[in-house]
C-alpha cells in the first residue's frame, strides 16, 4: 500500500463515478422521468441533471483523470514512443484515443441540448455512454505488469 | 424457514468451494453440500409447506427439526444434524399420514411414497452407507413430492385412469429403483432413470402447463419454469438410465446436477411466486425480471452439463458459479419483490387466483390471448430468411478469416437462406393456390426448426469437423425435405381440382432432388469416394441442387408470380406449358445427375438438354404475360433479370458439360457459381421478398403501400449495381475488378437487408396499434414514432460500438505479431505435395530466419490448395497443377491447411518450425488438434513410449487370428485393394494413418494347396502409387509386381508350387515406407498330408512407426531402422488385450510370418515348447520326434509354423524372444481353460 495506490484508486474511483453516473441517469433516471413526469417538469429535471454532470464532469471528474492518468503513465515509464509499440502502449494509446472520442461526444451532446436538437443530443448521450464502457474494456485489457 | 435458509446458503458455498479451490469454507459446509441442499434447505420448505396445509401446531415440528438438523450440519455436528433431520423426516411422513386421514387422495398416497424415502435416507446415513448409494432415495423423495403436487394443481383437469395408472407406474419404478439400488447399486440407479424419464415425460404431456405457457404474465412464467425443468427431468433421467450413476466425476456430476439443479431449483423457482405467499403470508407479486435468474439457472445447468460431458474442469466450475449466482439473484428478486411490491397493483391476483388459473378451470376461463393473425409467422419466418442473408454478407466479409471460406459463403446462403425461404414460401403457395385449410402451423414450424438445426449441423460440421455431425445434418436436411414434399401430395390430394394444381408437380420433384443433393452432400462430407469419384459426386451434388431444388422450385413459382408481379393476368397456355415442362425438366435432370455419377457425358448432356427444353417450354405463358404487360417495378425487372441469368447459367453449362469429362464438371462449374449463385438464386429472392414482404407485413392498404415504397426505394440503382457485379464476378477479371464485383453486389444485398429490417421492425409496433384500433384509440402513426424514438439511442449504440471496436483493433493488432525483427540468414526451398487428404511433408523443420520458398504440387486427383496462417495461400489446384509460395523469414511456427472443406478435419495439416530457437520448437506439438479424429499419432522424431498396459479403446477389434481352412477348389479368385487413408488403432489408445491391403492390417490371408492358382485382381484405391509381390508365386517382376496409380488395376496371377507360409507386400518404392506402414499379408500353402489340428492361429508381425506416413521424422525412424513397436496381426500388445483361446490337450498350430520390413521374430511361447517346428517349406522337428524346439526364428520375409499342446490350464505368453521387441509390443497372452 503505497501511494501510489491512492492515485490508482482515485483513478478508479474517477472512471467508475462517471461511467455509473452515465449508466444510472440512462438506465434509472431517464425511464423513470418519462414514465413518472409530465412534459415540461420532465424537460426541467434532466437538464438539471445534465447541468450538474456536465459540471461535475468538467471540474472534477476531468481533471482527476488526466491528473492521476498523467501520473500513473509516469510511474510505469511510459513515453511517446512506447505508445506506438504493441502490448501495453498500443492499447494505452487506443485508450487514450476512444477517451477522447468520448469526451467529443459527451460535449457534442452538451452543445445538442442547448441547441434544441433532442434527437442528436440523445444519440450523443449514448454513443457517449458505450464508448465509455469500451474505454473500461481496454483499461481492463491493459497487461498488469 | 431461518434453517432453511442458513442450509442454502452453506450448501451454496460448499457446492463453490467443491468446484472452486481457494474459497475458504468450513469442511463441514463442503462434506454435506449434498444433505444441505437436498434435505436442509428442500426437505425444511416441502416439510413448512405441508405443516401450513395441515394448520396443527405439531405438524411445524417437523420442519423444526430439519432445520435444526440443517444448522447442527452446517456448524458441523454431523450426528446431531443426522440424527435431527431423520427424526424431521419421520415426521413428515406423520403429517401425510394425518392429511390422508382427513381427505384421501392419490397425489398424498404419491407424496407420501416420496416423503418415505426421507426417513430411508436418514437410516442409511446414519448407517455410514456412502452418499451414491443415498443419493437415489434423495431423488425419490423429490421426484415423487414434486410429481405429486403437480398433480395436485393439474388434478381439476380430468385425467383417466389410464394416465393416473402411468404416473404411478413410472413412480412406482423409481422407487423399486431406489430399493433395488441398496442391492445393486448401478441397477437401481437405471432403473430409478428410466422411471424419471418416464415421470419427465408424463408431466410433460398432462401437465396443464403445457397450455398456460401460452399465456402470459406469470402463469406463462410457471409453466416456462416447469417445462424446462421436465426437460431436465428427462435430461438426468436418460443420464442415470445411462450411466447408472457410475463413478467419474464429471457423468457423476452431470447426472446428479441435471436432476438437484436443472429439475429440483427450476420447480422451486416456478413455485415460488405461489408458495412462499402461503408460507409466509408474504406476497411475491410476479415480475418479467423474474426471467432473469430462470435463464441463468438454465444457462447454468447447460453449462455445467456441458463441461461435464465434455470433461472441462472451467465450464464445470463456470456453470457451477453461474448457478449460485442465479439462487442468489432469486434471492434477490423475491426479496426485492415482496417488499417493493405495492408500488404497482400487478391486477389484484392473489395467491388463490393464481392457483386457479395455473390449474386451468373448465369454466369461466380467462379469455385466450388473440391469436396472432395468420400472415404474422410468415413474417416472423422470413425474419429468418433476412437472417441467414445477412449472414451471407458477414461470410462474404469475413473471406479467408474462415475455414473454408467458399463453402461456408455457397452453403450459407443456399442451404440457410434459400432452402428456408423455398420451405416457407412454396408451401404457403401450395395452400394458397389450392385454396386449401393450412396444414398444421406447428408441425410446418417443426419442419423449419428442423431444417435450420440440421443447416447449422451441416454448416458446424463440414468446417469445423467432426464429419459425422454434417452428416447427420445432411440426413436430417432429406428427411425434413421428403417431409415437406409429403405435406404438398397430401394438401394436393384434399384439395378439389383446380387451375393451379400444376404447380405442386414442381414443388415436389424440386424437393425429391433436394433429396437426392442432401443425400450426395453427405456423402461428400462422409468423404465416401475419392479422386475422381469425388468430383462426379461433386458435379452431380452441385447440378442436382441448383437446377433440381432451386431452379424447378422457381420455376414453378414464376407461373403464378410472374403474372403477379406484372399486375397481369395469367396466360391461357399456362397449363400445358407446366404439365409439358415438368415432365421434360424432372426426367431430364435425373438423367443428367445419372449421367454424371456413371461418368457418362453423353448422358448428362442428353438429360441436362431435356431439362433446358423444359425450362423453354416455361418461358413461353411468361413471355406471353410479357407481351401484355411490360415490367414497371422493381420486383418485376428483378425477376426478369434473374430469369435471363438463369438462361445464361443453363447454357453455359450445357456448353460446360458437353466439352469436359464428368470429373472435371464440378471445377468448371465454379466459375458459373456467381452467375447462379447471385444473379439468379439472390435475385429471385431479393425480388420476391420485394414484391411479397409488403403483402405478408399486412396492415391495410396506406401501410401497404409505405412499406411497398420503402422497400422498392432507389430500386433502378440497386438492380443496375446487382446485374453490373455479377459478370465482374464470374470474369476473369483482376483482383481490384473482382472486389469492385463484390462491393456492388453486397451492397446492393445489404440496401435490401436494411430496408427489410426497417420494414420488419415497423411492423412489430403495429400489432399493438392494430390493438389500440380495436378498442378505439390510438392512431397508426404511433407504431411509427416509437421506431423513430429510439432510432437515436440506437443510433447512438451502433456509433459508440465501432468507436470501440475500431479501438480495440487498434490495440490489439501487431500485439501478438512476432517482433518483426527476424533477419533473412539464408532461403530453402522445399516441394510440398498435397494428396489423399494429407499434406506431405506434414513437418518442416528449417532455423529461424529462414525465408523458405513453398513449391506445393497437388498430386491428389482432386482440387486441394494450401493456406498457411500468415495469410499466404495458393489458389484452388487442380490435380497435377503446382504453385509456388514464397515465404517471409520464419520467426514462429507457421501452421497451414487445405481450405477445401472438411479436408482440415480429415487431416490435410502441416506446420513450419523454427529450430534452434526454444525448448517449445524442439519439441513440436503434433497437429492433432486437427485431425479430429482423436489421433494420438505423434509427427515427430521424439521416440514415444507405449503405453501397452493401457486400455483399448472402447469399439477395437482384434484382428482375428484364427486361421481358416483353405477353400476347397484349385483356383482362387480375390480382389485386393490397396488404400493409405485409414486409421487404425496400433497401440492400446494410439490410432495413426495406415496403408493397406483391403482395409486391414496385415492384408487378408490367402490360403491353398500346393499346386493351387490365385488369380488376384489389385485395385489402388489410395492416393499414390502401389504394387503388389507375391512370394509364394514364380513370374517376371516386370509386369504384375509394376505399381499402378490411383484408380488402375491390374491381374496377378501366379502358381502356388511350393508349400509354405509366404509374405506378400507393397512392392512400390521406397518398399520401407510401404511396408511399414502396414502394406503386407500372408500367403499359406498347406504341405502335402498336412495333419489337421485342434486349433490354427496366424500371427504376422510387423514394426510399427508412429507418426504421419512419409513425413521427415517418420521416414527418419524407418530408415533407422528404430521402431516404436512392434505389432502381431497390426496392434502392438493387441492380443494382450483380446487373449487367444485354447484348451488343455489340443493341439494348436502356430502359424508365422514376418514382415519386418527391418527385423525378425524368434517366435516362443512361455511355458510350452514346441514338438513340431516347420520352417522355409521343410519340417525342422517333427511331433514323434524326441527333441523339442523353444523358438521359431525367422528373418525378415520369412515364415513357418509350429505346433504344440498346452500341458495345463493357465495364461500362456506368445512373445517375439527378442525381449526388445516383446517389451516393445510383439506380445501376446494364450487363454488355456481346462478341457
């Protein structure tokens, strides 16, 4: 138990907080708001919800990834040139690049929200939602060692 | 219900930690993981259960004491809980006893039967009888408790007596086979199998759940629960009749978790949402979530099954975790469920209700659930069609990636799509022609199910082996199509005379000749017939199902659809045309696949002209219509198109037929496959999916026309590109032009596909609207906007998929690439030789770095190619073609294989090793995970020990050894083949390829008197040249002894002058090789005044060579000269197995003759000299002579006999005196039993 295990663990911590937050609000929240509320109070309430997991996910959750991602890539010696080599570094780097994807998703569906375009904002929201579950798959594709 | 509850949870955990090393449990949880659950947990709920029914306050004694029982188990007070959970049975046989003084009915006189065995069990355990021995009453006292209350739910419907007697009956006999178990355990246990077999298949029948399962909400859910676990039911029941119980861990296994698992928990799970109210005054409102732990427990059960069958420890321990993992989620659900179930009022169904509906009232039932309307399994039928279609498009896609990859492309789409779609649709025109009542829809389903398993079957089975499973598909693809066949005379014979009768005719003899082409696929996945055999099967395989089962199937149709389609009327010839069609095209196509099979040209080209002159008589009413009505839809130009392809096809193969001999029909009608296969077979499909699919999804007439405007949407260009790939395919074109074929072509499949499904889906909502219409809200237009609801979120899934995926690929190629580091140290070339299904050599041994040239040469006289897994690949060879593969510099072991299919499965593997590298290429593993036929044979050099003391396998024969008289008669005639693909068991446990003579090994005994003459006619039925030597015949080498190739024969003639026991062999070079693989027999001329004997045995005995026949270690060893073993009569220690038989006092005449082809034999019997020894055509010693002989020795080709009488009864070795060699196999055991 060093600390480094702290930083794994906010690491974890991080990605589980954010992918579980996307899976309730679409599995839980969403369904529910249809079912239970009418038009507009439904409009109002997952706004609100999006407006706090945006924010959420812009002032906490980004910043401790990157931070704790930056630092764990240190401690195992990665560099640029090792993410080009198969193993460890080509699916860190694919990592990387599916997490950026969904990223412009997610914020691709903050801009549809706003924009009124419900449609592409939802198809946003889910491509959003399984591209994460894939950066989980390949995290957990990652070699230990 | 506390002690219920602590025993599930510790039978849970032991049961885990049996499968799971590491799970820490206490040793008492793991011992009684068995009376845990089956007593502590099942025995507690039934005996809390019947203590409600009864409502006296000493009736919950008897659940108190099992419980008690159960935690005294788990804490491990092994006395105590026995002692308790007795006493708890006993009681619970009190309170059946009370229950049947109150009322007396036969389902407690049943349950009773079943709760005696409690008590049984307890005695026995406490006893120290040994749980198999328990494990039977256990499953009597669950089996009878759950039939008999089943019964007791199912009692409102009437049952005859008759039905009452069977039940009791099968009950009867699994409880005499609990009582027969404690004398003879594995008899009691078949006996109690056979009985819940019979009980599984009583329920099934009589159970009322046979019927509520079409219901829905929970009574549906019950009846699923309790249908499944009837089939588990029969499922541990067959394995008990099987097995008998018999120890083994996994059958053990599998035998008892079918039954405590599949049957037992899926009763409780079906049961609960009724029992646990009535228990605990608890409601368990029913939920579909519900479904979820069912189907893991099933899944479970499966799975472990599955592991057990096939003897794998992680499928076991999985299917084991997996069903845990389903009580507990039960568990869980029922928890959740009864406490959150006020949120919505699930209908006021109490407990009682659901009594009353699961055991299906007479009167006041609830109304049936609206039939689906009729057009609706049609749809759900061609959801099938598009199915197996877009299967087509993946297979396409996929290309090399699989085995065999044009097989699998033709056969999924001819076999998959096609013949599903002709099965549904010719019959549904069958019945709406002759306007007739439909035949049975679910025995139509059958048929379909049927057709799809065995498709799948034929599919699993030819890529990936084992043969026998494709064979079984394709026998069962014939009965299906026969079945069919018989629906359509039967439906012609109701139907009154009308003017569409004709078609039927078609449908019919469409579906005989899908017969006869089910019949030669099987024979080609059979790989009966070889070389050019092989190919006639082929062409006629090939010609048969196109022309036959699909081309007179569409054929037929085109009469009525056409005009259909054109929106015209039928032509007045239409008739004639047909009767006169048919009666051209049926003969004449039997006779061009006659004509094919007898390799007589003229024949097939006379038949095949026949059938084009029906297939013009056709056109004539369809030209006719075209005079009428030009085509202006989509369906229509699709239709006509494929129609003017199929003319093209026909021609071209006439022309085909008519200029090359039958063998190589099948290799040219490749090249017309894409026209066939695409521009006429795909587009009679796509076109009349177009024109019907709208007509089958219903829904009146504006929907009718949406659906007919979105599928026909951008018709013009899809048509264009269809028709403009199909020549690109079939040309021989360059690879770019080629793929351009295909990208068109797909593409104009997969638009129809797409638009399809949409269509598919659309119509799905509008089932419910149809509702919604019917009780008077609602608008069509909402069937509509659920689809376009969701369309984002799926949408937004088919995107985040192929981001994941594209990443995934991008993480993972290269990864298990080797470094791409390996450097060029020098080049070889080595000349590959592909035939009778091998690849020779099967080993190439080269040092790392080696960039080797392939020169591969089919010497088969069939088409092979080679694949290596880099992805280098020759094209199809035909026989004689070579070519030529050049390799990147070896870094890894390189496998390669034949693609044509099932020639991987029978054995046609090689593999590239680099050495001098690591330990694991020093010691290559032989590619016996492909030969699929369990061959242990090893392709190396490394010397292998046998192991002779090791059983034969289960289904060995011995070669008989017992020496018949000669035949009477001075001339013998004999056929003698020679064949090099058999495999045969040549060591207790190891089967390798063999060469010989008539299938056996050594050869068949020819047997005469001196001056006798053998006419022997020699067949080379193998894959390579061979000849034969005679020893016991004087003539010029020259001409009999030549080596014939493949398919020739010759006649050999000799005299048998001189007595004596002669070799005969393979007289083909490298004469070593031959020999040793198996290719020699013996010759016996009888001495003049022969005395006759008791008993004569011949023993021929040869060297055996492990490994693949001609590969490098294997040639390696022969020339050596170092043997693995050695064999009498073709196995190694075989008669040490299957003893010889003898008497005190006979007299037993050895015979002997050595093949070598490098060592002798000093032939000696412990414990019993010889008195008669005869050698080489001369007596060495005869029986009235003084002196004795210990050995008969003869050098390699030699042979002789001796003689001798057995002194006592006893087991007597027959060893090769060479005690090498008898070490090493050459031994034998003699049965003496007293006179």
């Amino acid at each position: 138990m060093t600390w480094w295990s702290v930083v794994r663990f906010l690491h974890v911590l991080g990605a589980a907080l954010w992918v579980g937050g996307q899976l309730t609000v679409s599995l839980v929240v969403l369904p529910l708001a249809r079912r239970l509320l009418d038009e507009q109070r439904r409009g109002q309430v997952l706004s609100a919800v999006g407006r706090r997991f945006g924010l959420l996910t812009v002032a906490v959750f980004l910043p401790v990834q990157l931070a704790t991602g930056v630092a764990i890539a240190w401690h195992k010696g990665v560099t640029w040139a090792s993410l080009a080599e198969p193993g460890y570094g080509r699916i860190l780097a694919a990592k990387l690049v599916l997490f950026c994807a969904v990223m412009a998703a997610a914020g691709a569906h903050g801009w549809a929200t706003g924009r009124g375009r419900p449609r592409l904002a939802r198809a946003m929201a889910v491509t959003s939602l399984v591209g994460s579950l894939g950066v989980v798959l390949l995290a957990t594709a990652l070699p230990a060692s | 219900m506390g002690g219920a509850a602590v025993a599930l949870v510790a039978g849970i955990v032991g049961g885990l930690a049996l499968l799971v090393d590491g799970i820490p449990a206490p040793d008492s949880f793991i011992e009684q993981h068995g009376p845990l659950m089956a007593l502590g947990f099942l025995g507690t709920l039934i005996a809390l259960e019947r203590a409600v029914a009864l409502r006296r306050p000493w009736g919950y004694t008897a659940p108190a004491f099992a419980a008690a029982g159960a935690v005294a188990l788990a804490v491990g007070a092994e006395q105590v809980g026995r002692v308790a959970l007795t006493v708890g049975g006993g009681w619970l046989v009190a309170i059946y006893l009370a229950l049947l003084g109150r009322r007396r009915s036969r389902e407690t006189f049943l349950q009773l039967g079943g709760a005696l065995a409690w008590p049984v069990v307890g005695v026995l355990w406490l006893a120290g009888r040994p749980v198999p021995e328990r494990v039977v009453w256990f499953a009597v006292f669950l089996v009878l408790t759950i039939a008999a209350e089943r019964l007791e739910l199912a009692h409102v419907v009437f049952l005859r007596p008759i039905a009452w007697a069977g039940l009791l009956a099968a009950a009867a006999l699994v409880g005499a086979g609990a009582v027969v178990s404690l004398l003879a355990p594995l008899a009691g246990a078949r006996m109690a199998g056979v009985g819940m077999v019979v009980v599984a298949g009583w329920l099934g029948f009589y159970d009322v759940a046979r019927r509520t399962v079409r219901g829905s909400g929970l009574s549906r859910y019950a009846a699923v629960c309790l249908l499944a676990g009837y089939g588990w039911l029969a499922v541990a029941g067959g394995l008990w009749a099987a097995t008998g119980l018999a120890s083994g861990r996994y059958l053990y296994d599998a035998a008892l978790h079918a039954l405590f698992l599949g049957f037992v928990m899926s009763m409780v799970f079906g049961h609960a949402p009724v029992i646990l109210p009535a228990l605990l005054r608890v409601r368990l409102p029913y939920r579909p979530v519900l479904y979820m732990p069912l189907v893991a427990l099933h899944a479970a059960v499966a799975v472990r099954m599955a592991g057990d069958l096939a003897a794998a420890e992680a499928a076991r321990t999985l299917g084991g975790v997996l069903a845990s993992l389903a009580l507990l989620m039960f568990a869980g659900c029922a928890i959740a469920l009864t406490h959150s179930g006020h949120d919505r009022e699930v209908s006021g169904v109490g407990p009682v209700d659901i009594r009353v509906e699961k055991g299906k009232p007479l009167l006041g039932a609830p109304p049936a659930p609206p039939q689906r309307p009729r057009a609706s399994w049609h749809l759900r039928a061609n959801a099938i069609v598009v199915g197996w279609l877009a299967l087509t498009v993946v297979v396409a896609l996929a290309g090399d990636v699989l085995p065999a990859p044009r097989w699998l492309l033709i056969h999924v789409f001819l076999l998959g799509a096609v013949s599903t779609a002709i099965l549904i649709w010719s019959e549904h025109f069958t019945v709406a022609l002759l306007r007739v009542r439909t035949p049975p829809q679910r025995a139509s389903l059958a048929r379909l199910g049927l057709l799809n398993a065995a498709t799948v079957a034929v599919l699993a089975g030819v890529s990936a082996g084992p043969w026998q499973v494709a064979a079984v598909g394709a026998a069962l693809v014939v009965g299906v199509v026969l079945w069919h066949a018989a629906v359509l005379v039967r439906l012609v014979r109701q139907a009154l005379p009308g003017r569409f009768g004709h078609v039927i005719g078609w449908y019919v003899a469409a579906a005989g000749a899908l017969a006869v082409g089910g019949l030669l696929g099987g024979l080609l996945a059979a790989r009966i017939g070889h070389g050019a055999v092989h190919e006639r099967l082929h062409a006629a395989h090939a010609v048969v199902n196109l022309f036959g089962w699909v081309g007179l199937t569409v054929l037929g149709t085109l009469f009525t659809l056409w005009p259909t389609v054109l929106r015209t009327r039928m032509s007045d010839g239409t008739r004639r045309a047909s009767r006169m069609g048919l009666r051209l095209a049926a003969p004449g196509l039997a006779v061009a696949v006659g004509g094919l099979l007898a390799d007589s040209r003229w024949m097939a080209l006379a038949g095949l002209v026949a059938y084009a002159a029906g297939g013009l008589a056709v056109l004539a009413p369809l030209a006719d219509a075209l005079r009428r009505r030009r085509p202006h839809t989509g369906a229509s130009w699709m239709l006509g198109a494929a129609i003017v392809w199929f003319e093209v096809t026909l021609a071209a193969n006439l022309v085909v037929i008519a200029t090359r001999p039958a063998a190589e029909v099948a290799a040219a009608l490749e090249l017309l496959l894409p026209l066939v296969l695409v521009g006429f077979v795909a587009q009679v499909l796509l076109g009349s999916l177009l024109h019907l699919l709208p007509a089958v999804l219903g829904g009146g007439p504006a929907r009718f026309k949406q659906n007919a405007a979105l599928l026909e949407r951008g018709w013009p260009v899809r048509l264009a590109a269809l028709n403009l790939g199909v020549p690109l395919l079939a040309l021989p074109v360059p690879p770019p032009v080629t793929l351009l074929g295909w990208a068109l072509v797909l593409g104009s499949a997969l638009a129809f596909v797409a638009l399809a499904v949409t269509a598919l889906t659309r119509a799905r909502p509008t089932a419910g609207v149809e509702e919604h219409e019917r009780s008077g809200s609602g608008g069509s237009a909402s069937g509509g906007r659920t689809w376009r609801r969701s369309l984002p979120a799926i949408a937004g899934v088919v995107v985040g998929c192929l981001l994941t995926a594209a990443a995934v690929v991008v993480a993972t190629t290269g990864g298990s690439r080797p470094s791409t580091t390996v450097t060029a140290t020098g080049s070889r070339t080595v000349e590959v030789t592909l035939s009778g299904m091998s690849i020779r050599p099967a080993v190439i041994e080269a040092p790392v770095g080696t960039a080797l040239t392939l020169r591969i040469t089919n010497a088969d006289a069939q088409r092979h190619d080679l694949r290596l897994a880099t992805g280098e690949r020759t094209p199809m060879l035909a026989p004689g073609q070579s070519a030529t593969l050049k390799l990147q510099p070896l870094g890894q072991s390189v496998d390669g294989w034949c693609t044509v299919a099932g020639h991987r499965a029978a054995g046609m593997t090689m593999r590239i090793i680099p050495t001098g590298t690591t330990a694991a290429a020093s010691q290559p593993q032989a590619s016996t995970g492909h030969t699929g036929h369990g061959t242990n044979a090893v392709q190396t050099g490394e010397p292998t020990r046998l192991d002779l003391a090791a059983p034969m396998s289960p289904g060995w024969k011995p070669y008989d050894a017992t020496l018949k008289p000669a035949p009477g008669g001075t001339e013998h005639h004999v056929e003698i083949r020679a064949d090099d693909t058999l495999l045969q068991e040549v060591a207790p446990g190891v089967r390798q390829r063999v060469w010989t003579f008539n299938g056996t090994l050594p050869g068949p005994v020819l047997r005469g008197k001196v001056g006798d003459v053998f006419v022997v006619t020699f067949v080379n039925s193998g894959s390579m040249g061979h000849g034969i030597d005679f020893h016991a015949g004087a003539t010029a080498p020259d001409g009999p002894m030549r080596t014939i190739q493949p398919g020739e024969r010759l006649t050999y003639r000799f005299k048998a002058a001189f007595a004596g026991a002669w070799l005969y062999h393979c007289s083909t070079m490298p004469m070593t090789q031959h020999i040793a693989n198996g290719m020699y027999g013996a010759v016996i001329i009888d001495p003049p005044d022969l005395p006759k004997v008791d008993r004569e045995y011949l023993l021929v005995q040869g060297e055996l060579y492990l490994g693949e026949p001609g590969a490098d270690a294997q040639v390696g060893k022969i020339r050596r000269g170092e043997p693995d073993g050695w064999m009498f009569n073709g196995t190694a220690a075989g008669y040490d197995h299957a003893a010889l038989q003898a008497k005190v006092g006979e007299r037993v005449r050895i015979w002997a003759v050595a093949a070598g082809p490098s060592s002798g034999t000093a032939l000696h019997v412990v414990g019993a000299p010889f008195d008669t020894v005869y050698k080489e055509g001369a007596y060495l010693l005869r029986a009235d002579d003084p002196g004795g002989a210990q050995v008969l020795d003869l050098a390699p080709a030699q042979g002789g006999f001796a003689e001798l009488v057995f002194p006592e009864a006893g087991t007597y070795p027959v060893v090769d005196h060479t005690m090498r060699q008898a070490e090493a196999g050459a031994h034998g055991l003699f049965k003496v039993g007293a006179p």
